[in-house]
C-alpha cells in the first residue's frame, strides 16, 4: 500500500511512477530499555541505541529502511539498502546521493551490484550557518518529520523488524495527506492502525 500511494503521488505531482535517484541517511534513536541487547553504541553521536538506515525519492516519499545496532559502520549497509530500494522500484534507481559514512571502496562495490551508483554530497570546507546540502536535505526532512511522532524518537520496539515496520506509518501520513489513527479492540488487548483517506 506504502508503494502504491508513493507511485499515485509522484504521479500526481508530474513524475514517473519510479524514481530514478535516490537519497541514503541514517538516523541515530536513544536506546530505552526495551531494546536489550541490540542496541549497541554509536561514537559519534555519542549515544547507544539503533540506527535506521532510510532511503527516499527525491520527493521524500520512503523508499526502504533497515534498523542495525549503532555500532554498526554506515558503509556496510548499503548492499541491504539498495537491494531493498531496487527491489520496491523494479531497479529504476540509478544514483543514490549519499553522505560521507556511505563512502569506501566495498560500499561503491555493493551499489554496483544492484546497478546503482553512489553520489557523495560532502560538506562545504567552511560553513557558517546552517547549509542545505543539494538532494540531501530530502532525507533530513523525513527524519525530521518521522521525529514528529513519539514512537520513532526512540526506539522503545524489542524486535528490530517491528522498528523497520514503524517507518511506513509515518510516510503514508505524510505521502497522501491521510490520517493514520491508532485504533484499540473493545477488550483492550489489540491493537491495530485505521488509515483513513
């Protein structure tokens, strides 16, 4: 369903139905207790937890995520993530614009492989303010709007794949201005989502 309204909002908005160009980020989430043992620590944010790996079109519609521990290093997750994004795009995506953790040999290899070439948007030498790096900032909104919602701040999930599962929620609210609302069974015991368009 996600694909679905992310292929009619491109379209409607005068695009292809499939991105050519993606954009790759991470987003570190505090650890609570709940995590346990996966979480692991992150040095230069400086915080333990998980990392969720987040690929969007250029319009910032989510393409693919993938939750790691912290510690993990950024440049080996881009096989998972570009065999995720050409798998939900029927292998349109041609260039992934990416940050400088995504850099190295090994990382170039794994995009090749799923014929997909990364771009590397790096910082400006000197910079004063805040400055809006070109295709990057498409990913960093989307982060900024999935902190909108107080599940994905931290990771409060005990399972990885029920994180990674959170992400979809937070585009189909955002792709096709619909309403996600948490609904609760009468014996207060399910819980379930009601998407209203």
């Amino acid at each position: 369903m996600v694909q679905d309204r992310r292929a009619v909002s491109r379209v409607a908005q005068g695009n292809k139905a499939e991105p050519s160009a993606a954009s790759f980020a991470r987003h570190t989430l505090q650890a609570t207790p709940a995590s346990g043992s996966r979480a692991g620590y992150d040095g230069a944010k400086r915080r333990r937890g998980s990392k969720v790996h987040t690929a969007v079109d250029t319009l910032g519609h989510l393409l693919a995520a993938h939750v790691t521990a912290a510690s993990e290093q950024d440049r080996s997750q881009v096989r998972a993530l570009a065999e995720k994004v050409q798998e939900v795009t029927s292998d349109a995506v041609e260039v992934a614009f990416v940050d400088q953790g995504y850099t190295g040999e090994q990382a170039a290899q794994d995009a090749q492989g799923q014929h997909m070439r990364l771009e590397v948007v790096k910082l400006p030498e000197v910079k004063k303010w805040v400055v809006l790096l070109p295709r990057r900032w498409v990913v960093k909104r989307s982060h900024a709007w999935a902190a909108r919602f107080r599940r994905l701040v931290r990771d409060y999930e005990r399972l990885a794949e029920t994180l990674a599962g959170a992400s979809p929620y937070w585009s189909i609210k955002r792709c096709g201005k619909i309403d996600v609302v948490p609904t609760f069974s009468d014996t207060g015991t399910g819980i379930g989502v009601k998407v209203a368009i």
